[in-house]
C-alpha cells in the first residue's frame, strides 16, 4: 500500500512502538515487502491495475498524476501511454530516488515534457487547478481516516480538468456484514499490518465519490490475494519472486510478519476483497454513463 501523509490515520508515527526484537517486526506491512523487494504492493496486483488503466484510458498528450506512487510500478505503465506530463505526488522524500530510477530508465518519461516528484499530501499537493487529464491512485485511501479520504478525493477533484478521471484501487469489504463485523476486519486488518485500515465496502467506495461530484464509469473486483504464492508469481515474475522470498528468508523476522499478514487476509476470505473505480469530473462534452463491471 502507499502512504499519504507522514502518519498513519489514527494519527500515531509510523516510529511508533516497541523497540524490541527484529526491525521487519515493527515495521509497517506496505514498507516491509518494499524493502523485501515486492515490487506491486496494490490489493488486486497487477491484473486488477491493468484493468482500472484499461478503463482510465490514458491518451497521449494527457496530464497524468499519480497519487502514491510507492516504487513506481503502475509508473511505469502511465509513462507507457506517453503523457505530455507526469507528477508523482508522496509525502515521502525517501521514495523520490527509487521514482527517479524508474523514471530515468523509461522511454514513455522521455517524451513527456515535464516529469516531476512532488513531496506533499495527497489532500493539498500545491499542484494548479483543473491541471489534469487523469489522477490515479492507489492502495492509499484505505490507509487514511474517512475524513482524510474525503480531502484526497476533494484535492483530485480540484485538480482534473472537466470531463477528466480519477482512478483508484484500493481494498474493500462485503456490504452485506454488521457495522460491528466490519469494525472486527478492520481491526484485526490494522494489527497485521500495523497501520490503521479503513477499507469501505464497494458501494461506500463509490458514494465516496459520488458526493465529491464524480460520476463513477467503472468498477471491478478481484480476489484480495496479495500474498498467495500464484498472485505473487503473477505480479512479479519468477525471477522477482524468487527474489521475494529469498529476502524473506534471510531478513531477520521477515518470514513470521509475511506467514501472518497472510493468514490474516485468508482468514478474512470472502469478506475482503479488491475494487478498481474510475470516475470522471462531468462535463458537458462528457454525460454519465452508468457504471459496469467489465
């Protein structure tokens, strides 16, 4: 998952904590498998990502930008639609280096006219009004409290041109449980990876948006498998799977906070699972469609 703010949403620092026994025990999950070398971090991995951009259907000469763009995976994928201009917008300074590389070895980044890291939250990015064609992100809402969410979305909003798209991929729950089972997933999904979740069922997902102003085009589910040895080869190959489970092996801790976090997400099963949303800012060039999963 990606961070977008420098504190987790219940507002405790990511330092926080106890200090004893192996690093890759404290250590929030998203991070963890980065360092371990995991390079898709989002809920459905690649296939669920391809599809939402299949969706967004980025042009060329478009306006890109990429809320929480981790270690630059779905990068990658945008620069491949040869934008005019892309702008990867984290609070974390420490990931503008690992961005860089991928920008520095893509040929998509070569022939947008401007490429740019910028350290801000996802909820006030300081970039101009209705200066995009196409916002993206994902794997980073659901970290973040509702009123959070609400100012993300806000801030995507202000910054898509009329009649552009906001795209997003985050984990989600069954609709059909008790407030108070949803809470349990919550929690219980929060100790695991050590940082506050908030995944909102499909439909609380859409309302999100919804309310912001946006008319959602597009939604599509797959199994939450972050984690399961087939999804893994599938995201990273086998060479970087391997790779994965090398580090694993060999980190201090890494092995048991991996082992839990996966069980954690099979335990939930069929109550967790992956959504892909796009939404377009209306305009008149562009009226609703009804929303469908492909």
């Amino acid at each position: 998952m990606s961070s977008a703010s420098n504190s987790a949403p219940d507002g405790t620092s990511p330092e926080r904590g106890s200090r004893s026994g192996p690093e890759a025990a404290r250590m929030q999950g998203h991070w963890l498998l980065a360092r371990l070398g995991k390079r898709v971090l989002r809920p459905g991995g690649m296939g669920l990502t391809r599809r939402l951009l299949a969706a967004a259907a980025p042009e060329p000469g478009e306006r890109i930008v990429e809320l929480g763009p981790g270690v630059g995976r779905t990068a990658e994928l945008l620069l491949a639609s040869r934008p005019s201009t892309y702008r990867a917008v984290d609070p974390n300074p420490e990931g503008r280096d690992q961005m860089a590389a991928v920008l520095d070895k893509h040929p998509g980044a070569k022939h947008a006219e401007h490429v740019e890291y910028v350290v801000a939250d996802a909820a006030a990015t300081g970039l101009p009004d209705a200066d995009a064609d196409l916002v993206v992100g994902e794997a980073m809402l659901t970290i973040q409290s509702d009123e959070h969410k609400r100012e993300i979305v806000a801030e995507a909003v202000r910054v898509l041109a009329p009649g552009g798209r906001y795209a997003i991929h985050e984990l989600a729950l069954r609709g059909d449980r008790s407030p108070e089972e949803l809470d349990a997933i919550r929690k219980s999904i929060s100790r695991t990876i050590k940082v506050g979740a908030r995944p909102l069922p499909l439909e609380g997902w859409k309302d999100l948006l919804t309310e912001a102003g946006l008319v959602v085009e597009w939604t599509g589910t797959t199994p939450m498998h972050l984690l399961e040895p087939r999804r893994v080869i599938e995201d990273e190959g086998l060479l970087g799977a391997a790779r994965f489970w090398r580090a694993m092996q060999r980190t201090p801790g890494a092995r048991d906070r991996v082992r839990a976090m996966r069980q954690n997400f099979r335990l939930q099963g069929e109550l967790l699972s992956a959504v892909g949303i796009v939404a377009r800012k209306a305009d008149e060039t562009h009226p609703a469609r009804r929303a469908g999963d492909d």
